[in-house]
C-alpha cells in the first residue's frame, strides 16, 4: 500500500518514470513504464532486481547486443486479425524488420552460457519467431522496404514492360526537346519535367501552337505552359495503366501474405511482449548505469542498512553543475526502527527523508538503486509518506488540518511492516500543543513496531529517544565555525537547529537578535547548546566503553596469567622451604649428639678446665661447620625474622576481615598502586572503575585505601570536557573519509594511516577509502598488512571496479 495518491510526485518517481521512458527504444517499452507499479512480495522483487542486474553486466561489457529497429506492430496486427483486411507496405517493413531483432535477441540468449544470464535466458526460453514467416517477408519486401520484383511473376512481368516502355518514352521525348530547342519554342536550358503525373516540356506561350500535344499546366505569369507531345501520349497511358496494374498485384500479394499470417498472430504477439519486456529492462539498466545503482543484498525482512546511499535526481543535478552529493548511511532494524532527524534548516532533513522514500519505492517498483553493493534492503508492505503542504481551498483543509489527516491514516493503517516518513512533524499549529500530539503519535506508531523516518526541531521529540525503545536520534551535522551545513547524517544523537546562529550569519540586526534572546530566555537558548555537548560526551564515553571492554578482557586474561604464575611460585616456595626444613632437622639432630657428647665427658672428667676448654673449641669448629653449609641468608636469621610475618598476616587477615567494600566505595586492588571506584559485585567477583578502565577482579583481591591512595585518587580524577567537545567539532568539520597516499613514500604510509584510522575511530566512522594507485602493488601491500594487526579494523576490500578496484582500499571499522 502507497499513501497517499500522488506519492510519486512527492519523491521524485514520475520524473524518474519520464527518464525511463527516453530511454525506451519503442512504445512497447514505454507503455511497460506507465505500467511499473509497488511491489511487495520478495521473489517478485528479486526477480526483477536479478534481471536487471544481469542487463547492467550486458551494457557494461556486450558490444553486440541488438538495439536497432525495435517497432511496436501490435496494434498492426490486431487490426489485421479481421478477415479480408491486409497489411500496409510500411508495416509489413516494420514487421520484418522487428521480426529479425526479436530473433536475433532470442540467438544472443541462446548462445550466452547459463552462468552469464541465466533469469535473462530463462525469460527467453518460451518465445519462437517461426522461420518460414522471417523467409516469407525476406522474399517479399527487401531491406530498403521496397516490394521485390520477384515477389510474384506477375509483378516482375509488370516492371519488365514498366521499364521497357519508359525507356522508349524517354528517347522519343528527349528528341522532341532537342527539335523545339533547336526551333527556338523554348530555351536551351529547360529540362523535362513533371505535371500530374505526366512528362512535360516547358514551352513559351507564343510557341504553344508549334508543338502538338497536350497542355497540361502553365506558369503563374502564363509566359510558359507544359506540354506533353503527341507523340508519348499514347505511351503514357500505357505507363499509366502498368503503374494501377503493380499496384494492384502488390496488393494482392499483400493480402495473401495477410492471410498465410494471420494463424500465426497469437504467437508473434508474445515475442512483441517480450521485446516490450527487454526494452523496459534495458531502460532500466541504462538509468542504473547513470546514476551509478547497484543491486543490494536483498533480505525477506523488514529491514534497512543502506552504506553511501545518494539521491539518484540529486546526484544527476550535480553532476551537471559539477559537484558532489554527500552520501548517507542509515540503519533500521528491529531495535532501532524510528530514526527522528533533528538539525538546522536547509541542513539536509528533507532531502534525507526523499531518498530513503525514493530509494525504497524504486527499489521495490523493481529498479536499482544507487549505494554501496553491501548494503542490504529489506521489503515493506506499504511506505506511507507525509511532506509538504497540502492546504486545500476547496476541500477547505489548513496545512495543520492535511497532516493531521494524514496522521489518522497512518494510527489506522500502520503495521510492523509499515515504512513511515514525516517532514516537519507537528508543525502547522502552536508549537507546544503540535510537538505534544506529534510524540503522542509517534508514541502510537512504535508501539505498533512500524519503521520510520520523522525530521523535526521540536526537543520533546528529540527527548523521546531517551525513554522510548525503539526510537533514536540523528542530526544532520553543521560545521559551527563556518555556520555551514555538512549535509551529513550522524545517529545516535540529536541536531541543534542553530536558529540564532544562522540569523547572525545572514546579517539580522544584533538589537533584534538580543531582544529575541530576552524574550526567548537564556534556559531556553542554552537547551540546545547543552544537549549537543552532552550527545558529544555521550559519544566519545561510549567510545572509551568499547576501548575499556577490550582493555577490560585484555586485562582479565593479564591476571589470570599473573594468579596461575602466583600459584606456581606459592608451589615452588612450598618445596624450597619443604626442603630447608629436612636439612634443618639433620642439622639439628647432629647438633643435640655434640651437645650430649660434650656434657657427658665434661661429667667423666669433673669439669676440667682444659677438657671444658678443648670440648668448647670443638662445639665452635662443628658449629661453624654446620653454618658452611646453611645460605647467607639464613645464617642471619634472627628468631625476630621468623615470627614478625607471623604477626603480621594475623594483623593483614583481621583488617581484610573487618574492610567490607560497598558499591560506590574506593578500593585498592591488593599488590598493586591502582585505586578505583567499585562499581558492582556479583558474589565473589566485583567490578572496578579506575580512570577510563573498568577492571573485572575477585573480591579477595581488593583492600581498603590509605588516606594518601584516596586523595591521590580524587586528585588525578578531575577532567574538563570542553576540550573535548571543541576538539570533536574541529575534527568533525575538516574530516574527510577518503585519503589520498598515492606519491608517498613506504616509510611514512604507516604514520600517515594510523593517524587517518585513529581519526576516524574517534568520529565514529564505519567505512573510509583509501586511495593508494595501482602501480606495482607495493603501497597497497604496505597498507594492507598494516591494517591486518588493527583489532579496530572490522574488514577491508578493493573498490568495486567501475570505481577505482584494487587501486582504492575500503576500510570497514568495527
């Protein structure tokens, strides 16, 4: 379903229907095109898009395809049907020469592999041109369109005896002229002429009476009259009556033929139909050719992801003034259906909003159309539409009245398969009253899952995105140093209608600007201003989001890495200290025999001096004996040494006992100087915020921060986001998504590409070209291995052919 009744004049289509129709090589394919309606079954569609498709291949690279003498002989030969009637000599013309071109595009079909154009083939495969009627019409009428002498006997006798009996009146006429030029009847410089029919010679009136015949004409001033002499008259008469003779055996060859044809009528009407049918599809894909339009990825869904999609009417405006039209990117799908534009006037919303009306109904009338070949397109069951005024006196509507009404259809026809557009919602009536009923409308329309397009300025709209799941915002961007619009669409956020700016940039008095700045009210002029800013920041936080998801996971696999290296070394110290304890229970238990020896004979002697004395030295030379063979570091462990990390784990386990972090709280993570924010716990695991990284750790991990760690923490937290913002708009503005290396040298291409794709990462774009040159491939090869090792880069891809190949890179960013 289309709505309203002159949709096609909205967007452009009949302009596109006329285009069409100057390409049609006869009426058959011109009737095709008034004939070109919606469609909304998907095999249909796709039939369709595949036989154009399969064309565009032919113009592009066939030089033989026939398209000479496509004649439209149907009405010919429906009047021919009736019994006694018969064909006209330009017709039968016509016919044969139609004839031929229908059997020589059935050949081209025939003779091209089933790979090449096998929907082409296939819509060639019931038509047959019988070939007794092709040698009918060659034996009949030659390829000047002329009757055959041999077309008959009869026919060629009559020509024999029309030329025999011209060439005698001939000579005897061209010797009557010699004796009157030599009698002096007429003047040496006449030739013989024509009247009614007739062969005449000029003579001078005084002269008439000398030259017998018959006077056929005079001049206007009656000084010469034109006279057929005697002589011929005879012979004339007998041309006269050759000449009725041919016409009427022409004529019954004519109908003889008309009869032999006239089984067949059925059957050749088919083969018409089906060069009406190639010459629509030809029409078709010579306008694809010049507006640049390809064939999408076609999906049953309902669904839109258009990639440098352009206006194809705009595009050719340009084209002739030399410029450029911006491309656009759009996406609906099923969590995103309503896109509300928002931006400056004259800044792009409208002619936004036409080309993705255009392109759909093009698209779904069975033509290509002009984006990126990855793109893909989904079908909808009917588009309704809602631009421009359409205030009527005699149906007494206001413009508010008209889209009000329009809106009625739209809450009771709209569906999930509903494609949807509204220029200047709730525009017409007071702005608060009009912005309140259009959110409650669009409110109704996304709760009933339709997909749609809406330009506006009114913020309730804007706002609405925020609560409201399925629709988003878009801005059409505007460069606010030049105050110029950049004519390009960026989702995701909301556009400033920059309504004081632009009336400052056209010279509107200051005075009056300032008195509507009182009246308008500084909170109502900064509103704009502040929700660009917050979009922005909006932006570049979901950026630093999808960076610290990679950091995050980056950072998890680090200390897992760390934990299991922890462990191996807990193991490794375990069996060292296993070890040490062995060697120490050896020492000791030496150690306690010495001991028992030395007292026992210090007991056997009664403690003598001397003996105590040498038993000593002894216990010292064992002893230092026993140390040789202990580590440095153990010789100078004190019994302090050993029992101060007892102490302190039993302080460490009581403080972790006691610190129980909450969500919000500051927290230290264990071994380490990083202090963040805890931002959620999920049992034994919690989440850190610490500057622009989150941090996925077990909760054991974290301990309390000292009051130095806290205020070091709040110290390095502070950041001002007005850089940020004028820092994007300055990027926004000179950022071009196409770049020219060609001419570079290999040792400063890396430098340059990183620069370009860090860029282009920062603004959010999802596709930009690289233009290197073909060459010998090396900066291609430079370009492409540097490309490979981005985790950034999504995929790249040579240019499709037509519009550069493999001398430009497509680059499509994740």
């Amino acid at each position: 379903m289309i709505y309203p009744e002159n949709f096609e004049q909205k967007i452009g289509f009949n302009i596109i229907r006329q285009m069409l129709k100057g390409y049609c090589l006869c009426e058959l394919g011109e009737k095709l095109v008034d004939k070109i309606s919606f469609l909304s079954e998907f095999d249909d569609i796709n039939k369709s898009l595949c036989l154009l498709d399969e064309f565009r291949q032919i113009l592009l690279f066939s030089d033989n395809f026939p398209s000479q003498n496509y004649f439209d002989l149907t009405e010919e030969l429906s009047r021919i049907k009736v019994e006694g009637s018969c064909i006209e000599i330009e017709g039968l013309f016509d016919l044969k020469s139609s004839l031929n071109t229908i059997n020589n595009l059935l050949s081209f079909f025939r003779q091209a592999s089933n790979e090449d154009y096998p929907n082409l083939k296939k819509l060639s495969s019931d038509i047959f041109v019988e070939k007794s009627i092709l040698n009918k019409l060659d034996s009949i009428i030659n390829d000047k369109g002329q009757i055959r002498d041999n077309a008959s006997e009869e026919l060629h006798r009559i020509r024999y005896e029309l030329i025999k009996n011209q060439k005698e009146i001939d000579k005897k006429i061209g010797q009557t002229l010699v004796h009157a030029k030599k009698a002096g009847w007429t003047d040496k410089d006449v030739e013989i002429t024509i009247r009614n029919g007739r062969m005449v010679i000029p003579v001078s009136a005084a002269s008439k009476r000398k030259l017998k015949g018959f006077i056929h004409d005079e001049s206007s001033t009656g000084q010469t009259v034109f006279i057929e002499p005697q002589e011929i008259f005879e012979a004339n008469n007998d041309i006269r009556e050759l000449i009725n003779a041919e016409k009427r055996e022409i004529y019954r060859i004519l109908l003889e033929f008309t009869d032999y044809l006239r089984p067949h009528i059925n059957e050749i009407m088919l083969s018409y139909d089906f060069m009406g049918m190639i010459d629509l599809i030809r029409a078709k894909a010579k306008f694809a050719l010049n507006i640049k339009a390809v064939k999408p990825i076609l999906t049953h869904k309902t669904f839109i992801d258009w990639k440098q999609a352009i206006h194809p009417l705009l595009f050719l405006s340009f084209q002739n003034q030399g410029k450029n039209v911006v491309p656009l990117d759009i996406k609906l799908d099923q969590e995103k259906r309503i896109l509300v534009i928002s931006g400056p006037n004259a800044g792009g919303k409208s002619v936004c909003l036409k080309t993705i009306g255009l392109l759909q109904y093009m698209l779904q009338c069975g033509l290509l159309i002009p984006l990126k070949e990855n793109s893909e397109a989904g079908i909808f069951n009917s588009i309704f539409i809602d631009i421009g005024d359409e205030q009527s006196i005699e149906n007494d509507l206001s413009t508010y009245s008209s889209h009000l009404l329009n809106m009625k259809f739209f809450s009771g026809n709209a569906n999930k398969e509903t494609l949807f557009l509204i220029d200047e919602f709730g525009t017409g009536t007071e702005p608060i009253l009009g912005g309140a009923i259009a959110e409650a409308i669009l409110e109704d329309m996304n709760s009933k899952g339709s997909f749609g397009v809406v330009t506006t300025h009114y913020s309730n709209l804007k706002l609405l995105a925020d609560r409201e799941d399925g629709v988003f915002n878009g801005a059409m961007t505007f460069d606010v140093k030049s105050m110029y619009p950049l004519f390009k669409l960026k989702t995701g956020r909301p556009g400033s209608s920059f309504t004081f700016e632009i009336a400052k940039n056209i010279g509107l008095e200051e005075e009056i600007l300032e008195n509507a700045s009182k009246k308008t009210g500084k909170t109502q002029l900064d509103f704009d201003k502040q929700l660009q800013e917050l979009e922005l920041e909006k932006e570049v936080i979901g950026k630093k989001s999808t960076e610290l998801r990679v950091a995050d996971e980056f950072f998890a696999e680090i200390t897992e890495k760390y934990e299991r290296l922890t462990e191996d070394l807990k193991k490794e110290k375990n069996k060292i200290l296993e070890e040490a304890r062995i060697q120490a229970k050896e020492i000791l238990d030496n150690s306690n025999k010495i001991i028992e020896n030395t007292i026992k004979e210090i007991r056997e002697t009664q403690a003598d001096k001397e003996k105590t004395r040498k038993l000593r030295e002894h216990i010292k030379t064992q002893q230092e004996k026993i140390s040789a063979k202990l580590p440095d570091k153990a010789k100078k462990k004190t019994l302090i040494e050993r029992t101060e990390p007892d102490k302190i784990d039993q302080k460490k386990k009581q403080t972790d006992t006691l610190f129980s972090p909450k969500t919000g709280d500051l927290v230290k993570i264990k071994g380490q100087n990083t202090i963040g924010e805890l931002s959620e716990v999920k049992g034994k695991n919690a989440v850190v915020i610490s500057g622009t990284m989150s941090i996925r750790i077990p909760l054991d991990k974290l301990e309390k921060p000292s009051k130095k760690d806290k205020h070091s923490f709040v110290s390095g937290s502070k950041k001002s986001y007005g850089n940020i913002i004028s820092e994007m708009n300055q990027k926004l503005a000179g950022f071009k998504s196409h770049i020219d290396v060609r001419g570079k040298r290999s040792d400063e291409i890396i430098s340059i590409i990183r620069h370009f794709i860090d860029d282009a990462i920062y603004l959010n774009t999802k596709e930009v070209s690289i233009l290197h040159g073909k060459g010998d491939g090396v900066l291609r090869k430079i370009i492409r291995d540097y490309l490979a090792g981005l985790p950034e880069i999504k995929t790249f891809q040579d240019e499709h052919i037509e519009r550069g190949g493999h001398g430009i890179t497509i680059v499509t960013l994740r």
